[in-house]
C-alpha cells in the first residue's frame, strides 16, 4: 500500500496560510478600495473585496450622468470633448480642463471615465438640473492617487521621514552605549538602571502628551518638527536600548576579551568587534525607532497646529475625513503609499535580520 | 626571553577565594599544563596571566617585567580560548591579520606570516571562508593559528581541545606538541583532562582548591604523588585506595585484610590510606607482593591490556592485567600487590608517608 505523503513545503505554506491571511487581508482590502471608483464603492450589491466593472442592480457598466448645476444660468453649451473621449477626475488636477462651457460656467467631470453620451447638442440652450449628458465611469481607476497630487500628502511624507530618520539617529546614538553599559559593564545599579529604562517604556504616550505639550510650548517649539524630533525619543531609546541589551549580551564576552589580547584598546574592540557583530540588533533597533515615529499618533496630534508641518497618520486622518464623511478612496491610497517607506526599509535590510551573524564566533 | 613569574598570587571574588596565593615559575619556552579538577581556580589564574582578571593580591611577572597592572594589550601574550573566539564577522584570513594590523606590523610582514602560519596548520585553502563555514576542527585550528601569528612571548591555552571529539581531541594534542618545538614560545596550558597534562607538558601544575599541590613532570607526578588528591587525579584508571592502620611489621587494611609492611621507620597504629595502581596488582605472584584473595565483577578487554574489576575484602578496586588473563566474572582469583610500589598517605593530612 503507498502512503500518501505530503511534501513538506506543502505542509509548511498551510501552516503560514492563516497568519499570512490575517496579516496581509488589511493590506489587500486597502489595495482594493484605493483602486476603486466611488460608483463601485458604494455600491452595496457588489463584493467589497473585488473591484467590478458593471453595476449590480443594471448589470450594465458604472456611468454618472452630466447635470447641469442649479445654481447655473441657463445658457448655449459648447462642448469642449467629444464622445468617447477620456475624462479626468477635476479634483485631482491643478488646472482642470472643463467638458463643457455655457454661457462661461464651466461643467466640470467628476469622476474618471469616457464621454457615452451627449443629450444636448452642441449650441443648443442647456438649462439648471438638466442632464446634458452621460459618463462611462473608468474602474479600476488611478483617479485617487491623482487626488492626493492635490492636498498636502507628500508634504506630510516629507515631514514624517524626516522626523523618522532624525529620531532613528538620535535613538542610536543614545540607545547603542547605554545599552552596551547595561548589558556588559559591572557597575553599582546596573540592574535597577535597567529596569527603570524598561518601566519608562510602559508609561502609555496619552499621560505623558499632556505635560510635554507644556514642555514644548516653554520650549516655542510647538508647531514645528522639532517637538516631534525631540518628544519621540522619549519612548524609542527604552525600547531600543532594552532590544539592544539582548544582542549586546549575545556578543560571546570571549571574542571581546580576545580583541583586548589582541592589542585593541577598548574603543577599537567596541568599534571593529563588537559593533559589527550587533549590526543586524543595531539595524533591528533602527527599523523598529522608525517605524514608531513613522506611525506616532498622539504627539502628532496635539504639539502640530497647522496643516503643512502635520505627520503622515495625522495629515491623513485629520484632512482626509470631513465631519463624517470619509474619502475612502484617497484615504486607502495614502495608507498604502504611507507604508511603502517602511516597507522599502524592511525589504532592504531582511538579509542583515536573518542572517544571523554570530554563528559560528564560539564553538 | 619570556618566564612567567607568579608571586603570592590570592584572585577573591567577593568573599570567595579562588585562588588562594600560588607561587610559579614557568620557565622560557617550557610547555606548563595547570591541570585540576573543575573550580580549583586553573582558568582563572591563566586569566590573571592575560590580564583578563584583576589580581586581588600578589604580583605577576613576565621576562622579568612586573605585568599586575598592564592592560591585557601591552603583556606580549596570545590566547587560545576553549570556545575559540573568532570574530564572526572577519574572514579566517582578516582573524589572523586583526592583531597584527592593531600592532602595526607591516602588509608584506603581515602576509608572510600569515601564509606561513596557515601552511603549518593546514589553513591555507580556508582563507578567505568566514568561521561559520568551518568545522570545530577548523575553526579551533584558526584560534590556534590567530595566536600563532602573534609570534608573542606567551601562549596561553585555556582547554582549547575540550569541544572537539576524541578522534580530532587526540590528533590536536599531538600536533600542539609538534607546534610547541617548533615556535619559540612559553605555553602555558590548562585543561581539566589528566590524560592531556600528562602526554603534553614539560611540566604538569596540579591545582586544588585555589592552590597548587604538586609541580613536576608527568612520570614525577605519576610515579611520586606527594598527597591523596595528586594519586587520586592522575591516572586512568584510577589509583585503588583503601583505609587502614600500620600494625607490628604489617599492615591491616578495611575488612581484615593484612599486607606485610616492608618499610621502616612509622608508627605502629598510625592510620593512613593504602594506595596502589591498577597495574602493580599481578594475578601471580612475585616479589615482594602481598596476596589478597578476591573475585573477579568485570571484566574489560581493551585489546592490549584487559581491566578487571574486583571485589576483596577491603572493598572494590581495579586492577590491569594482560589481554587475556582468562578470567570471567565470578571467577575467584588470589591478587598479589606490589608492594614497593604501593603509595601510604596520612590519614589526617592526605600526605605521602
């Protein structure tokens, strides 16, 4: 009788099959809607999972009529694009050219798509409320990556890699001796040190906004990216320096205590030694500094005032949700271009993380 | 030149004492093993040597310098430790070359050497592999290699050849006496293996309890132990011991055995331990011998020589014999100790009579 045997990689991808799921679904859903014409959005009779070319209750293509504006003066139309022609968005153009003109009022296209239909003729009288014509909506559409070209987005990318790589620089520059001390030196304290950095750490940002944002008004730094470059620090050098104590003590004490054989001072063994051999922890720590700048919420909010100097995930939220209602479609498209940076930095330094340097120093 | 002098030597962690004040002399280019058993303060004076432990009290020189308070980098001494220390992230080749280039050797120098070094210890086609993609075998040849190199005065060992299998363990120990003849170093070796101390050192250091107890070459220390501890340690299988009392020109050890007591001089009624090697109790008779009748629990061929295990009245002990002796378990069997070879300690002290 043969058995059935599974290959292994088989067994392997079922097993990663449920994490990958919940882990990338979020991902995917945003994927989704930040290609998706608002027609298909919303519209309830479509999976909202899937972008769909044809309207559930027509079973014919999204279109979106023409209509004159009421409060327009009725007028001669003269149509500037003929049918089948492609349109643009408007809102997502710095100069958007009109459909249409009457009477000197511009018609503008709200929505991507062809030109179907013209109901008035050109030259003819076009009056307030009246369809003058019909839209074939464009789906699957860039129409919201466009838009963001419009509002503040890669301001506020800006901002937040700056504020990022600034905090990452001072993380280490604080978090990589300390941590070194703590982890190797033998000194009166130590172990308290150690866990006082880490009990810092647990002390949630929403008590501690409060008397900093005093902190940073005395300082006249309010509104600037200064109160953020110096407020992060705060909650990223405990949690680096306590990741970095791991990798510290990882270092086999032998290989240091043969560098000072060896004829190393001990700034040389720290320098070409042992700072090498962390270098993926040192990596690790940086990524990780990063990205809890990148996607710091409460600081953000309360020391920033003014639309420019906003951070990614306060810019977003603030600007693209007007009272209730929320632009899916640009608010999906900066969250998936929001989380390319960190994505890139990830995917650059994986061959540092798994490589797993100290392999073979000892034994 | 280059002696290692220890003086009045005391390492205290805290309250502990671990080692508790050793004079040593080990002379210029001798190979001196420490040898103890674990926790008798062997590593830790080699640490001293390197400079990697403070010394609590006492003063250590080097060719006649006064090193106590040099740092490690300024006592011309190289080191081989038992996990090998390599730097993960450096070549085998950039290994050996990091203390040179720290010292300023020059590039064309530094290559010689390195070349040469890799030829002697068959490292020249591992160059330029990181340690990872070595072997234990390999990457203890490149410790050894990165303290050669150093061509320094001393070489410290400490248990280089413990995480090695026995097959390579044996191999490397005779390749590390070759090494030794051929560089012109003091080698200052530890090792908790007896069988180690006594195939490779000039001279063996045995270590007890933070101090030394007997200093001396292997066949000094071997043939002449001068307490308990020193039969005890050295020697595999190890030295038999039983307790007893001298009586009037005899001897009776536990569980009524009696022995004819051949040496003058001691006091009737002192007591002491009775020791004697596996291999000076014969299955016959000669001179000079004291029968002890026993019988025979195991019986362990080694090919050339065969181990038996025995029980006599005075308790288990263990005896050589020749490959076959033609004996097997249960067998009865009259034992004849060798007498002037047997070893009497004090009791009360543990030192040789």
């Amino acid at each position: 009788m043969k058995r059935l045997r599974i290959p292994p990689d088989l067994l392997s991808w079922l097993g990663l099959l449920p994490f990958l799921a919940f882990a990338l679904f979020p991902f995917y859903w945003g994927l989704v809607t930040s290609f998706k014409a608002d027609s298909n959005l919303y519209d309830l009779t479509r999976n909202p999972l899937w972008i769909s070319h044809l309207d559930g209750r027509t079973g014919k293509p999204y279109h979106k009529d023409i209509i004159v504006p009421a409060s327009y003066r009725e007028g001669p139309i003269e149509w500037r694009e003929k049918l089948g022609d492609h349109l643009l968005r408007s809102d997502s153009e710095q100069h958007p050219k009109p459909l249409a003109v009457i009477d000197g009022q511009e018609i503008l296209s709200p929505v991507d798509g062809k030109l179907l239909r013209i109901d008035v003729a050109q030259g003819a009288i076009a009056h307030p409320n009246e369809q003058i014509g019909d839209i074939e909506v464009e789906n699957p559409t860039l129409s919201h990556y466009r838009f963001l070209t419009q509002t503040p987005f890669y301001r506020w990318m800006k901002v937040s890699l700056l504020t990022g790589l600034a905090v990452v620089f001072i993380t280490l520059l604080i978090s990589v001796p300390a941590a070194y001390s703590l982890a190797r030196l033998r000194f009166r304290g130590n172990r308290a040190i150690g866990i006082a950095i880490f009990l810092t750490y647990l002390i949630p940002p929403t008590i501690l906004f409060i008397p900093f944002s005093q902190l940073v008004g005395a300082l006249h730094i309010d509104n600037t990216i200064w109160s953020l470059i110096l407020s992060y620090p705060t909650f990223t050098i405990p949690f680096c320096t306590w990741l970095l104590m791991g990798f510290f003590r990882g270092v086999p004490r032998e290989i240091e205590e043969r560098a000072l054989l060896d004829g190393a001072t001990r700034m040389q063994m720290l320098r070409l030694v042992v700072i090498p051999v962390v270098l993926p922890g040192i990596l690790t720590a940086g990524i990780f500094a990063f990205t809890l700048s990148f996607q710091e919420y409460v600081y953000a909010l309360t020391f920033i005032s003014s639309t420019a100097n906003r951070t990614l995930p306060v810019g977003i939220s603030v600007e693209m949700v007007r009272g209730d209602v929320y632009f899916w479609g640009p608010l999906m498209a900066s969250a998936i271009l929001g989380s390319l940076p960190v994505v890139i930095v990830y995917g650059l330094s994986l061959n540092y993380f798994i490589s797993g340097m100290t392999t073979g120093a000892t034994k | 030149m280059a002696d290692v002098v220890l003086d009045k030597v005391v390492k205290k962690f805290g309250e502990a004492e671990v080692v508790a004040g050793i004079d040593l002399t080990v002379r210029d280019l001798e190979f001196c093993i420490l040898v103890g058993p674990s926790g008798c303060g062997k590593t830790t004076t080699l640490r001293m040597i390197a400079g990697l432990e403070e010394v609590t009290s006492g003063d250590i020189r080097i060719a006649g310098q006064s090193v106590t308070w040099t740092p490690p980098r300024d006592r011309d001494i190289a080191m081989v430790f038992q996990s090998y220390a390599l730097y993960p992230h450096m070549t085998v080749r950039k290994n050996l070359s990091f203390a040179l280039e720290l010292h300023k050797v020059a590039r064309a120098e530094i290559d010689r050497r390195i070349a040469e070094v890799a030829q002697i210890i068959g490292l020249t086609p591992l160059l330029d592999r990181k340690p990872r993609q070595l072997s234990g075998g390999q990457r203890q040849r490149v410790a050894v290699g990165a303290a050669l190199v150093r061509q320094a005065g001393v070489l410290l060992f400490d248990e280089p050849l413990s995480n090695l299998d026995a097959k390579l363990r044996v191999h490397m120990r005779t390749e590390l006496k070759r090494l030794h003849q051929a560089v012109k170093s003091t080698m200052v070796y530890v090792t908790h293996d007896q069988i180690e101390a006594m195939t490779m050192g000039d001279r063996i250091v045995i270590m007890n309890g933070g101090r030394i107890v007997q200093v001396g070459t292997a066949m000094e220390v071997y043939d002449h132990p001068t307490s308990r501890f020193v039969a005890g340690f050295i020697g595999t299988p190890p030295m038999n011991f039983f307790e007893g009392e001298i009586g009037n020109g005899s001897l009776a050890l536990q569980g009524g055995v009696q022995l004819p007591f051949l040496r003058e001089g001691a006091k009737p009624g002192r007591k002491i331990t009775f020791g004697i090697r596996p291999e000076h109790i014969y299955l016959r008779t000669r001179e000079n011998t004291g029968r002890v009748p026993a019988t025979i629990e195991v019986v362990e061929p080694l090919g050339h020589r065969t181990i038996l295990t025995a029980r006599c009245a005075a308790g288990v002990l263990q005896l050589e014999a020749e490959a076959m002796p033609g004996l097997k378990p249960g067998d009865a069997a009259d034992l004849f100790f060798d007498l002037p070879r047997a070893h009497l300690f004090d009791q009360a002290t543990e030192c040789v009579l």
